[in-house]
C-alpha cells in the first residue's frame, strides 16, 4: 500500500493568449494556444512522487482523450492510479483560462468528473486510506466528500494533510481533525477570521486554528517563508531568494514536498525548510506539472543557493 494517499482533482487546462481582453460581445484575434494537465490534487501527487515519494492518486476523469492523457501521464510517473475511475457520463475537468499580455488572468473551471468522487466512493476506499501514512486532500471535489475523508482518516489514525484550497471557510469540527494544515495568508485570513498584515498576525491566527483542534499548522508566507506552529512553539523557516517566471504550481509542490519529506520520517520542521526549496526551484520553470522538479534537482538547488 503507498505511504501517500492523495485525493483530488485533475483539471485539464486549456490556455489562450491575447493582447488584451475582449469586451462583451466582441471577437479578438488571440497570440497562442496550449494545453496544460494541472488540477491541485494532481499536482501535488506528481511533486511527491517526483522527490521520490511512494504515491497513490484517487479521483475521477472523464472517458475522453483528457482522461486518457491524464492516466498515461500518472503512470510515466510512477503513480498508482488503480483507484482512478473514467467515467462516461461526466467528461475531464477543464480549465479555461485566458492570459493577456499583462499577465492578469480569467479563468473558468468546470469540474465535470471531480465532482463525479462520491461519498459511496468514500465508503469503498476508506481500507485503502486506513493503510496509507498520510492522506494529502484538497478543496476542489466536493466539500462534503472532502470532509468525509477527513473524518474517515481521523477515525483510522491516519495523517491527513489538508491544503485549504480554495479559499472557503471550513467547519471546526471539521479542523479539528486536521494533522496539517497548509494554508497561504489568504486562507489563513479566511480559515481564522483574522486579518494577516505581519507574522505576528500569522502566529495569533494559527494559535485560533490549534485551538479549534488542528495539530500542525504551516502557514506559507510568500517571501517571508513559512510558518509552522504547533503545541512545541512557532517557528519561521526561511525560504529561498529566486527570480520566478511562474507561481502556479509553488504551494502544489510545496505540499507534495512536505508530504515526501514526511514520508521519509523526516521531522516536520526540516521537511518544511525542503518544501521552501522545491517550491522555489518549480517558479524557476514555466508551468505546473512540467515545473515540478526531481530529487536530484531540488538537491543541487539546496546545495547551491542560500536560504534567505
């Protein structure tokens, strides 16, 4: 059974460049087109088995070419997918996303075969989950799916780590149940009801959310680096000074970083300080999955480049 159990999303984004946004009503000429395989839950799934993690994806795609390409892909990864289901009834998720030459952004997602993991679903994998070291879940299928998985790996004893995105308030009683938790300053804000200006902001805002239950809080704080706390203190662990071309996939492969390194039996605060690294090696790259790096690289990242 793998130590990593992810559950999630696979989200096929479909990307067009323009010059500037059309109007209401109006027809532009766009620059490029691509296609790019994202979606939280596989993004962290390839970033932990990237760094040499054993991994085991859960979710739905639709019966389609999106599918297909998904599946191949995960297995090129080394990624066990026996769990992953297409369905003929909901197509691949997809992203429409459009970019213009300021680099602001519009996006689209329809969840189509995300939402198709059910609580049945739940039900059926739970002895797959009960046998994994950490469950890593997202906000991206259904929240009260998500939410059942939680409470599922609660009962069994199993480490959950949950990245709150998106953004939405979540339940305390839903916290409570939480290993890790791995916000950024805006789910931070949103999670705790507290604003989020400094890290002193940050530590009263994790106390709230220690207090609702969870064990671990890290909290990314951009170029500030991350925040972790817990019932042993806080602690800031720097981060690294790189010049990013692309943040789409930072606090992916930061979740999957931290979830590898603990998988190894690293300690929490030392995964953390690896997590800062490969998240900043992934915004050297364009991209999300072909941004994310190997084990070998983030080694020869760390070795090179000081952390701030």
């Amino acid at each position: 059974m793998s130590k990593i159990s992810v559950v999630g999303s696979f989200v096929m984004d479909l990307i067009g460049t323009v010059d500037e946004f059309p109007k209401e009503g109006q027809t532009v000429i766009g620059k490029s087109f691509y296609t790019m395989p994202g979606g939280k839950g596989a993004n962290q799934a390839v970033a932990a088995a990237r760094l040499g993690a054993d991994v085991a994806m859960y979710g739905r795609v639709g019966a389609d070419g999106h599918g297909d390409a998904f599946l191949t892909l995960f297995e090129a990864e080394g990624i066990d997918v026996s769990d992953v289901k297409q369905l003929s009834d909901h197509p691949t998720a997809l992203g429409l996303i459009q970019i213009n030459k300021h680099a602001e952004n519009k996006i689209v997602v329809i969840p189509g075969a995300n939402f198709g993991y059910t609580l049945e679903d739940v039900k059926k994998d739970a002895g797959k989950f009960s046998n994994s070291e950490y469950v890593i879940v997202q906000l991206e299928l259904q929240h009260d799916v998500t939410y059942k998985i939680i409470e599922t790996c609660y009962d069994a004893g199993v480490n959950v780590i949950l990245n709150p995105a998106p953004a939405v308030p979540i339940p305390s009683e839903v916290l409570s149940k939480v290993t890790y938790l791995t916000p950024n300053e805006t789910e931070l804000e949103i999670l705790s009801g507290l604003s989020v200006q400094s890290v002193e902001d940050a530590k009263k805002a994790i106390q709230k959310l220690l207090d609702f239950g969870v064990k671990h809080v890290i909290a990314t704080l951009g170029s500030k680096g991350a925040l972790v706390g817990d019932m042993y203190g806080f602690d800031l662990i720097p981060g690294y000074e790189v010049e990013a071309i692309d943040t789409v996939a930072a606090g992916d492969s930061f979740n999957g970083a931290v979830a590898a390194a603990l998988s190894r039996g690293v300690e929490l605060r030392e995964a953390v300080r690896y997590a800062n690294a490969v998240g900043a090696l992934t915004v050297t790259k364009k991209g999300a999955i072909p941004a994310l790096p190997s084990a070998n690289e983030v080694e020869n990242f760390i070795l090179g480049s000081p952390q701030l």
